[in-house]
C-alpha cells in the first residue's frame, strides 16, 4: 500500500475515481483521511479534559513562589516567546541568512515564525472571545465569555488565559519546524517546552491553557504549511530569482551558462513544504489541492 507522499504524487485518472497505480479507489483515500482527523480530533478532546482535571495538581507542583534562579529563568523564557521577539528574530535571521547565502534555512527560518505568528494571533482572537480567568485573576474562577459585570471584558488581560497566546505562537513555531527539518525541530521544541513551563511556573496560565495552545498549535502548524506555504514559497523563490538576475548583470556576464536551478540545495519548490508533510504523520490529515494539480 503505497504512503501518504505516494499517494499525494500519484497520477489520477480522468475520471478522478482511482489513482493510476493505487490499489485504493479515491474515495476511500478521502474515507482514510476523515478517519484520521476524527481519531486526532478524540485525542485531542481527550487530552484537554484530563488536563482541564490535572489544572490543580499541576499548578501546586510548577508554580513558583519565591525570587529564585528558576523564577528568573521562567520570566526570561517567557519574554523569549512573545510574539515581537519571534517576529525580529525571524525577519532580521531571515535577511542575514539570505544575504549570507543561506537561502534554504532562511526560508524555513522565514517560513516557521511566519507560521508561530499566525498561531499566537489565532489563539489571542479565541481567548478574547472565551475570556477565561487567569490563575492570579481577581474574578471567581471560570469562563465569562465577552461581557461581564456589565461591561465588555475583550482583551482584558485576567480574563484572556485560554489559550495560552505564547504556547499557541512557539509550538506552532516548532510544529512547523519539526515539519520541514528535524534537526531543527528538536531544538524548536525544546524551546516551545520552556516557554510553556514558564507561563504555569509564573501562574500566568493554568495547565490546560498550555494544552489547548499545543493543539492549536499543531494543527494550525499544519494547515499554514498545506495552504499557505506553498504561495509562500512561491514568492521566496521569485525573490530569490530577481536577486539573483540583479546580482548577475551586476557583475557581468557569468563565465559558464547558469543553470535554471542554479543551487539545488537553495531551491525549495512551492510544494516541498506541503509535501514533506504529506511524508509526516500528520501530513494525511489535510488534503493538499496543491499535490493533485502538480500530479496531473
């Protein structure tokens, strides 16, 4: 049976109902497919009621009271995952990386704040609209919504703690880039992990906040790199292209033919980044309208 990035490469029949080379017809691909995303989705619902049972517990044991070296660490880790500094670093490391060169990692560099971003704004406008209590919040402990005590409580700061807006921005960051380099994944992830610990060790949020961040994360992760990576892509490498032309005329007429990709480790197609996730676990969860068209 042939794998997820198989089947998204597979030439299809005019008639669109079996995949030349599959032993699949396309509606059960589609069945497959739908499958996944109700089994991700019941865990993911899962997860969030045992964490929503375990906010107590877990509080009691992260939460840090006194001025100690971990607080410090916490409250650095904290402001290392707001959205400003993912924004600097990923357009200014971007830039460099470009200039220097170093166009692969400065797209995915690019490409994976980009996708932090979108996450964390997405998470804000849903926790504006929930407007759950912050642990060290005044109010009695719940869900309010958007109007409370007569007034409009939206982007009121105790009242915006589901989801946690910093998890939800570095896990979609690391979700992204586990997704298109795992080298660089794991150190993304390592720095998702602190950020989170450091929003419950400041009792800025309560545990199933972080939770809910990571799934919003990882899903939205998934759905920008699908949809919204490769026009991304697309642009980079027009970019890259017009640079290159201009650097070329600048220093006359090259020596050799210059080849159409002139590097291939730089020359990343619209749809590599929707087609190594079509190779990930988690690649099968969202069709790519992208992968037919090319495949055809």
């Amino acid at each position: 049976m042939p794998n997820a990035s198989e089947r998204s490469l597979t030439p299809r029949c005019k008639s669109g109902d079996w995949p030349v080379g599959s032993l699949q017809p396309a509606w059960e691909l589609k069945k497959e497919r739908i499958q996944r995303i109700l089994v991700w989705s019941v865990l993911s619902l899962v997860a969030l009621t045992l964490a929503f049972l375990a906010d107590g517990s877990v509080a009691r044991i992260l939460t840090l009271q006194s001025s100690t070296f971990w607080r410090d660490l916490a409250v650095y880790s904290s402001k290392a995952g707001e959205g400003w500094v993912v924004a600097t670093v990923g357009g200014i490391g971007s830039i460099v990386l470009f200039l220097c060169g170093r166009v692969h990692v400065s797209k995915i560099l690019f490409l994976t704040a980009g996708t932090g971003l979108l996450t964390g704004a997405a998470a804000t406008i849903i926790r504006s609209l929930i407007g759950r209590t912050r642990p060290d919040a005044q109010e009695l402990q719940g869900f309010y919504g958007i109007w409370h005590d007569s007034h409009w409580i939206i982007g009121q700061y105790q009242f915006g703690a589901f989801p946690s807006g910093h998890a939800a921005t570095v896990i979609g960051l690391a979700a992204a880039t586990w997704l298109l380099d795992r080298r660089f994944g794991i150190l993304a992830a390592l720095y998702a992990l602190l950020v989170s610990w450091s929003r419950i060790a400041l009792n800025c949020h309560h545990f199933s906040d972080a939770i809910a961040a990571g799934i919003l994360g990882v899903f939205g992760a998934q759905l920008v790199l699908t949809y919204i990576a490769p026009v991304v892509m697309s642009l980079l490498q027009h970019l890259h292209n017009a640079w290159l032309a201009r650097t070329v005329r600048g220093t006359g007429p090259p020596r050799h033919p210059v080849p159409a990709h002139i590097d291939s480790k730089v020359n990343l197609e619209p749809q590599s980044a929707a087609n190594r996730l079509a190779g990930s676990g988690l690649g099968t969860l969202v069709s790519n309208p992208g992968q037919s068209n090319q495949s055809q």
